[in-house]
C-alpha cells in the first residue's frame, strides 16, 4: 500500500477519533425540566407488542416488557445515577 494512502487512513482516523471524542463530553442535563410522558410512551407500545406477539399467554410477550423496562430503568439512570 502506498505510503499516501496509509497516512491518510491514518489522519481520517485520528480525526474522527478526536471529533467523536469530542462529542462525548459530559454535558449538565437539567433533569427536572423533562415530563414522564416518554415513559408512559414506551410503556403503552411494549404493552401493544407483547399483546400482538401472544396476547400475554406465553412467556414471550411479559420477557419483552420485562426487557423494556430493564432498559428504561438503565436509560434514566444514565441521565440522573441514582443506583448502581
């Protein structure tokens, strides 16, 4: 491979890196400024799913709210840690 090509995958890469890097920054997030109506959201299209899926008689549908709400309680938690 030609010396060019390889510095310039090379500069591609750390220039993505850095503006990723970038990004990723920790910003303040006002929490008390957001409603709960996502949540509620969330919750009424699992529920739809798991009824479409089986209309709750098999264990499918209850594993795939049960799931949900793990990663609701993880996606909340990233915004404001209150567990661990």
């Amino acid at each position: 491979m030609d010396v060019r090509i390889k510095f310039g995958i090379l500069f591609f890469m750390v220039t993505s890196s850095f503006i990723l890097l970038q990004n990723c920054i920790s910003k303040s997030v006002e929490v008390d400024s957001y409603s709960s109506d996502i949540i509620t959201a969330w919750n009424e299209k699992i529920m739809k799913l798991a009824l479409a899926e089986d209309g709750l008689l098999t264990l499918k549908g209850v594993r795939a709210e049960a799931m949900m709400h793990v990663a609701m309680h993880d996606a909340l938690n990233a915004i404001k840690p209150l567990y661990s």
